[in-house]
C-alpha cells in the first residue's frame, strides 16, 4: 500500500517531473529488496537443500549397512536394505 501511495507523495516534491517513475522504482526496488533480505536473514536455512543432503547420508547410511551385512553373511534388515541385492 506504501509504495502505491508514493507517486502521489512525491508529485508535489518533483512538481510533475518525468523522474517520478524512475525515482518510485527505485525506491520500490530498495524497499522490496530490503524486505528480502530480512526474509532470508530470518530463516537462512530455507534456501539450503537439507532434505537433499539428507536423502543422500541416509542412502550412503544404507549401502554401508546392507554392504557390512552382505560381506558378514547377516541376513539385511529392513526392506530398504534389500534393494542393494539384486
């Protein structure tokens, strides 16, 4: 709502120049960007992929597992452990 009212606040201080839209951009820009960077200082780990990275140590997890099994002779635990015999 701020930024949509700003035109009409900076008409009378550029007097009707044809720099109002270029200067309301800009601060619009500024303002939004800062808010942006507010987001991600705020939760800085939703941009980090943990549940990728998470996926991926619990798959090696699993190989490591079922590969001790498999040289030991155990029996695999589990039905994730039986995709790494085929």
């Amino acid at each position: 709502m701020w930024m949509g009212l700003l035109p009409f606040s900076l008409w009378r201080e550029l007097q009707g120049s044809p720099l109002m839209m270029p200067v309301s951009c800009f601060f619009a820009v500024f303002f939004f960007g800062i808010d942006e960077l507010g987001i991600q200082i705020e939760e800085p780990l939703s941009i980090i992929p943990l549940e990728g990275m998470c996926d991926g140590i619990r798959i090696a997890c699993m190989e490591m597992v079922a590969r001790e099994q498999h040289d030991s002779g155990l029996q695999p635990i589990g039905e994730d452990a039986k995709q790494y015999f085929k």
